[in-house]
C-alpha cells in the first residue's frame, strides 16, 4: 500500500493498469482526448503488482485496474470516472495538475 500512496501522492492523476486491459485503455484515451497525461503505472510490468493489485482492492477499488487516482486521492474505476466525465464533475478534479484553454 505504501507504493501505491508514494505514486498516487507524487502524480496528479495515475492510473494503476495493466497492458491486457481493455477497459484500461479505455480510461487511457478519455485522458488523452481530454489533454491529460496521466502516469500509467503497468501492473503486469511489475515484481510487486500482485501486492499493489490487492493493496488496491483493499483500498476499496471494485476492480483492481484501472484504478485512477487523481491528487493522492482514489477516484476509482471505469464506472466512477466515466461517470464523473458525464455528469461534467471530472475536468473540475482535474484542473488543478493541468492547464486548459
């Protein structure tokens, strides 16, 4: 859990995800069509992502990937963020790691 909260706490907005994922690319390009550059942290690229998979769950993620963290704070999932993104409350969160026009 510490890795977790070291990555969440030094990044804007970090996913946690894995390369095989397609609801993870999903949230991917909603940040890049957005203007965002998230750090994406690779589950499956690590020695320890089993541990940060269940330091995830634990934390309450419904699904250990994606899992979005946006300043230290756990956003959650596909669901939360698609649902923050339609409902206009995701770009609010978002505007204080990166500049819009």
């Amino acid at each position: 859990m510490d890795k977790v909260m070291r990555l969440a706490s030094e990044n804007g907005l970090v996913i946690f995800s894995k390369s095989s994922c397609c609801l993870c690319y999903t949230v991917n390009i909603l940040f890049s069509e957005l203007g965002v550059s998230p750090y994406v942290h690779e589950l499956d690229q690590d020695p320890e992502g089993k541990d940060i998979e269940k330091a995830l769950i634990k934390m309450g993620c419904s699904a250990p990937v994606p899992a979005v963290f946006i300043g230290g704070k756990l956003v959650g999932s596909t669901n939360e963020v698609m649902s923050l993104h339609l409902s206009g409350n995701l770009m609010p969160l978002l505007k204080p790691y990166y500049s819009f026009n």
